[in-house]
C-alpha cells in the first residue's frame, strides 16, 4: 500500500498546501525508507533533501497542526555568519555551510531575505577586547569576513547607534522569513512525493532486530485519539523540544538526555525613530548562554529587541513577562540611547532546546554543540539534539548531512562520511596523499632516466649506477656530470619515500581530530610544493651554494607536517 494511502487530508494551510493526519483506518504495517520525527525548519529541510533520492518513501511526523510552531518560528529570523563558535565545532561549519546554501536557496526561488549586514557594539575595553577576539576567530575560518568600524563611517550610516569601545562588522549577516523558507520546504518535499502527518504524536520507538530491521514507530493521532504504527528504516529524530524524550525511547538509561529550556523573550518596537538597516548586537563574553538582547529587523524594516535568556522547566512557558523588559532596558538603551521607552512593549517568547543550563554560545566553558549522529548499536537512527541557534542559518547543511546517511550504513562509515560532509571546504587530504605517492614513488624515480641512459638492469637495478654507471662514463655512453645527476635522482627519490610516512600521519591525525578542512589542505599543499621544490633541486642543482637551498626546502616541508600534528594533538588532548 503506499505512503499517500495511509493519510487523510481534513483542511487546508493558509499557503493551500495539504495539512495531512495520521489514520488508523488503513493497514498499520505500512513501510517507509525515511521516518523523520518533527516538521521545524530542520526537519523540513531533511526530509525535502531524502525526498529527492530515488527509490525513496519519505514520512513527516509532526505533533503541531501546522510546522515549525516551536523554536522555528520563535526566533530572531537571522542568517548567522557562524562567528561564535569554536572552528572546529558542528555549529560552525554547519552555519557557514548552511549560510551559503541558504542565500542561494532563497534567490532562486524569491523566499524574501536580505543581507543587512550585523554589528557587534563595543561599550567598554573588556567588550572592546572580546569583539576583537571575535574578528580574529572569524579571520580564521575563512568564510566569516569581518572588518572594524571607523568611528566616522559610524556615525555617517547608524547615528543612532553608540559603540563607545569600538564596533566589528560580520558583512554576510542577514534576515529570512522563516515562514515563508518552510512553506518552500513543504512544498518541495510533497512535491518530491513527501507525506506529512500532522496532529501525530510518537508516543513510542522500538528498534527492529536493534535496529537492523529498522524501527517501528507508534503514534496517536491528537485528532481522534487513534494509535497507529509504521515501520521505517531509516529514522531521523528532529523533534526539537521533544527531540531528548525521542531519543530516551531508544537509547539504554545510561546514554539517556535530559532536556533543558532556554525561554528567550522578545519586545517589539512601534516607534518610527530611531531606525538602523543593520542588526546590532551587543559584544558577547564567554560563558554567556545567549547572544544578549540584540536588535534585529524584520522584513518590512519594523525593529524589536531580543531575545534574553531564562531558564524554565517546561518548553509550554510562552506567557512573556513584565520584569523581563525591565531588565531588557538598559542594555537596549546601552547601544541605542536614543530609543522610546515607552513605544517598546512585549512582544513574544521562544524556547530553545540546549542539553544543558548556562551553555555557552562561544568557547567559554560549558559551550555544546550541535549533536548529530547515527546513535551506536542502533544502525538507521539518526539523533539531532540541541539544535538552537544558528539551526535556522544550519538547516540545508544538516540536511545535506543528513541525506548522505543510508539505512544500512554502519557506524564508523556514517562518522566518516559525517566528518567528510561537515566541513565548509572539502577536506583535500586524500588528493594531497595520492599526489605524494606518485611523485615519491614514480615521478622522482631514477629508473626512467636509467632506461634512457641504458643502464636499467632487471637483475638488481638498485645496484645499477654502482656496477654500471663509472663504466658508462668511460665507454662514453654519458657524462660524468650525468652520472651524478642520476646519483643524486636516486637520492631525492629515497629521500621522498622516508618522508611520505610523516604526511600520511600528518593528514589523518588532522582529519580524525576535527582540524579544520582549509588548515589540512593548506599545510598539505605546502608540504607538497616543498616536495617538489626539493627534488628539483636536488636533481638539477650541483653547485654547493645553492644545494643547500633543498636542506632549507626538506625543513619546510617537515614543518608543515608537524603542524598537523601539533594542532591535532591540542584537539585530542
């Protein structure tokens, strides 16, 4: 029976496309290839992207009337540059990955969005100092440009703005609105053959032969109280709020998570002035749990504040309160001095999920990234927890991720293809290793040169130039000046076989410890245009003065690998 069979349509979505529940009026032994637990922006962006595979059935289930009605809609609807996390965490290379993808997804198909731009303000020196440090960060991770603000060109574009320290600016910043990205997100997976079942309730998963069978899913319908079940095998747990008690269904006691709430208020503002065109957010310290109550814009260009940070027990507490503006206040008025007080009112709450209280958003302590992995001993199931902010900006990246995942892929292959497709720049490493081989192995071989001489001897060509090579000299078959050419081409060639070992572990060290994709293929290159340096060198060059150039080269490229090694030694410490 196929997927569509197993739904019912009762009403329609404001954008006309089909909001569909789960029956129990069918068969409840119906087979998908996907099951994917939640229809946020995440959840959405996955299973469009497991949609599009040939040979696929792929299901939505979602407890909501409608999608995204949890932190997808309750957030800031920014386009994060991806500066506030360590270079080698998910959430970076995730958020630059997914930016990208992102601008380009919204100007193909007109999803209204914009790049405004953001700026990090500066009141005192210690803010001044963590704002610095932020620029470097981003000068680092290659695609997060930044640049320092002259006091002049401030008060030229935002006069309203007060940045008394200093302000950095993160150029690729920008806003989306998120309800029109997921209405596109809908609409594409169902017309990639997708179903969504609305109203649906998991209230149970139980891995099939621990998972090799895949997994079968009960649900009730929140619509007339019916329970049904499917089996998938594949399953894609994005269930946000509900994502860690998904999880706890599946995983033994002893990996089980517990869910924390971070209830973020936001404040709108109905004045007219003062107005910016850009985001402005106040400078981040590390251990922060969020990014402090910023400004942000809306699509119509309307202003309003938020979000602060408060820990609450239940991800239902949306009722905004009073003392939380109060408290908002004075930072607002810290970077925009001249707004009225008095035209900023409560606006609406969001929740984010986070795995634990007082998360940092930067590199302080107690900073948690993003999880997302194919669980160990359960093959098919597939764990996003603690997708906060920036999952908005990291949507299409954690579903391009998470398309890669096959239903029979085991564990270590699904870590390594993780690892391959996290990264915002391709991990070259493997190129950089074949080339080396070649060139160690068969370019700087003497053996060409030897058979063009004559003096190739299957017998024990190693010993060549020692039996044969002073006769060829006296018989006039070449030069002495050849001869010890061809000497020091069997020295380079040697040599490049001792040093191959050294980038082989250079390179997987690197690439197993998380080292950045564009430092692993930096120092590579690096060592390999040593490499090359150095045989040329020490083949053609024979006056000593210059020969010593190839002891200077042969450092270099050692340097570069030890460099690998170093920084994948700080990562696994």
């Amino acid at each position: 029976m196929s997927a569509r069979a197993l739904l019912k349509q009762p009403f329609k979505l404001k954008n006309k496309l089909p909001i569909r529940c789960f029956s129990s009026t069918r068969s409840t032994n119906a087979d998908f290839t996907h099951a994917v637990i939640g229809a946020g922006v995440v959840g959405l962006a996955t299973a469009r992207q497991l949609a599009a595979r040939e040979g696929t059935s792929t299901i939505i289930l979602e407890r909501h009337d409608a999608p995204g009605t949890e932190t997808s809609s309750r957030n800031s609807e920014v386009i994060h540059a991806g500066l506030y996390y360590p270079a080698t965490s998910l959430k970076t290379s995730l958020c630059i990955r997914g930016r990208n993808l992102l601008y380009d997804l919204c100007a193909q198909n007109n999803i209204p969005h914009r790049n405004t731009k953001k700026w990090i303000v500066a009141q005192t020196p210690t803010q001044w100092e963590a704002c610095l440090k932020i620029h470097a960060h981003a000068q680092g991770l290659g695609d997060a440009p930044t640049r320092l603000m002259g006091r002049e060109e401030a008060r030229r574009r935002e006069p309203d703005v007060k940045a008394d320290a200093g302000i950095v600016e993160s150029e690729t910043s920008g806003i989306v609105d998120s309800h029109s990205l997921m209405t596109y997100l809908q609409g594409d997976f169902e017309d990639r053959g997708g179903d969504i079942a609305f109203k649906t309730r998991v209230t149970s998963v139980e891995a099939i032969d621990s998972g090799r069978g895949g997994d079968k899913i009960t649900a009730v319908s929140d619509e007339d109280g019916s329970v049904t079940s499917i089996t998938a095998e594949t399953l894609v747990n994005s269930a946000g709020h509900g994502a860690c008690d998904i999880s706890n269904m599946l995983l033994p006691q002893e990996r089980h998570f517990v869910p924390h709430y971070a209830k973020g208020t936001y404040f709108s503002y109905a004045s007219s002035r003062p107005r910016t065109s850009v985001l402005v957010y106040p400078a981040t310290l590390p251990g922060t749990g969020g990014l402090g109550t910023h400004l942000t814009l809306d699509m119509g260009g309307r202003v309003r504040f938020g979000p602060d940070v408060e820990w609450v027990d239940s991800p239902d507490d949306l009722v905004p309160s009073a003392a939380r503006l109060e408290q908002a206040l004075p930072e607002i008025k810290a970077y925009l001095p001249g707004v009225d007080v008095d035209a900023i009112a409560l606006d609406y709450c969001g929740i984010r999920p986070k795995l634990g209280r007082g998360g940092a958003v930067n590199e302080g302590k107690g900073f948690q990234d993003f999880i997302i992995r194919e669980e160990e001993g359960l093959p098919g199931f597939i764990n996003l927890l603690g997708i906060e902010s920036p999952g908005l900006t990291s949507c299409l990246a954690i579903a391009s991720t998470n398309s890669h995942l096959s239903p029979k892929m085991t564990s270590l292959l699904t870590t390594l293809g993780l690892r391959a497709s996290l990264n915002p720049n391709s991990n070259h490493g493997p190129i950089f290793l074949t080339f080396n081989f070649i060139l160690a192995y068969g370019l700087l071989s003497s053996r060409t040169l030897k058979q063009w001489y004559g003096l190739d001897h299957q017998v024990s060509p190693r010993e060549d130039l020692t039996k044969y090579g002073e006769a060829a000299v006296r018989e006039g078959k070449i030069t002495r000046r050849q001869l010890d050419m061809l000497k020091r081409n069997e020295s380079a060639h040697a040599n490049a076989v001792e040093n191959f070992p050294l980038l082989v572990a250079g390179v997987l060290f690197a690439s197993l410890a998380g080292v950045p994709a564009r430092r692993i293929n930096a120092a590579a290159l690096s060592y390999t245009v040593a490499r090359v340096v150095y045989g040329a060198v020490y083949i053609f060059v024979d006056h000593p003065t210059w020969s010593q150039v190839r002891g200077l080269v042969w450092w270099w490229g050692n340097v570069s690998c030890f460099f690998l090694l170093w920084k994948a030694r700080d990562l696994l410490a």
